[in-house]
C-alpha cells in the first residue's frame, strides 16, 4: 500500500500544520524544516506530482497565490527579498507540486542556487539545445491547442 501523502493530509485537514493562507486551490504553511523562518511552502489542494501535471486552468491560481506569499512573506519579516523555488521530480522531497516561498536577506548565507553551474562546450551546442526545446514548445503548444 501506497504511503499517504502528507500535502494531501494537510490539504484535507487529516494533518496538522501551520497554516498562514489557504483559499479554494491552495493552502500554505510554514515549512516543518525551513531554510530560514518564515520559509512557507505553497501547494495546490489536488494531488499533482509535477508541474506538468497541474491542470492548466490551476497554473495561474496557484502562482497568484506564491505572488501574494511573496509579497507577505518579505512584508511580515521585514525581509529584502524572497527566494521562490519549485523542485520538479528531482530533489522533490514530497512528491506533491509545492512552491517554496523563502525570506531573504543580504549576507544570509543562502548562495544562488544549489547546484554547480556548467557551460555549452561552444555556440553550436548552445543553438542545438536551443533549437530543441524551441521545437518541444511549439509541439505542446500545437497539442494543447488540437482537440
């Protein structure tokens, strides 16, 4: 038997957490090991394991809501900034799409991403990838549009 989700269990009130904004798609509650306080995480109600999985019409709710969070999160701590992140399949801890909503400040240790930085070997290999995730677009976009 599958282990429950537990975004799932917060979303339907089964569980516990600290909650700071919830609306008809979407809950946030602070996160059970932040990065810094006040790191929040955001999740749409329904069960979706990847972006790419979030009906469309969910798209928009669910960032106006991490607009919203972002913009209470710096208010409320008298952060400089925020530090939105979504991990997408790899490195996602709860497989339930969830937006990390993080205060930031200058000189808080957090440095840029988390990962090391590689380069293109030239320009050509820079226009081939290029190239194909033009291409990968332009076909979801065709399939979203054909019925």
């Amino acid at each position: 038997m599958a282990k429950p989700c537990v975004f799932c269990e917060i979303a339907s009130g089964a569980k516990e957490a600290a909650t700071v904004y919830q609306d008809e798609g979407t809950i946030a509650f602070l996160d059970h090991r932040p990065l810094f306080p006040g790191h929040v995480l955001l999740v749409p109600r329904g069960h979706h394991e990847l972006l790419a999985d979030l009906p469309a019409e969910q798209v928009g709710p669910l960032f106006q809501s991490a607009r919203l969070l972002s913009q209470a999160v710096r208010s409320a701590l008298q952060a400089e900034g925020t530090f939105l992140a979504i991990n997408n399949g790899v490195s996602q801890s709860v497989p339930h799409v969830h937006v990390h909503v993080v205060p930031r400040r200058k000189g808080d240790g957090l440095k840029g991403f988390f990962w090391p930085r590689v380069s293109y070997r030239d320009a050509a290999h820079l226009e081939d990838v290029r190239s194909r995730i033009e291409r990968a677009v332009a076909e979801l976009v065709a399939s979203e549009r054909s019925p």
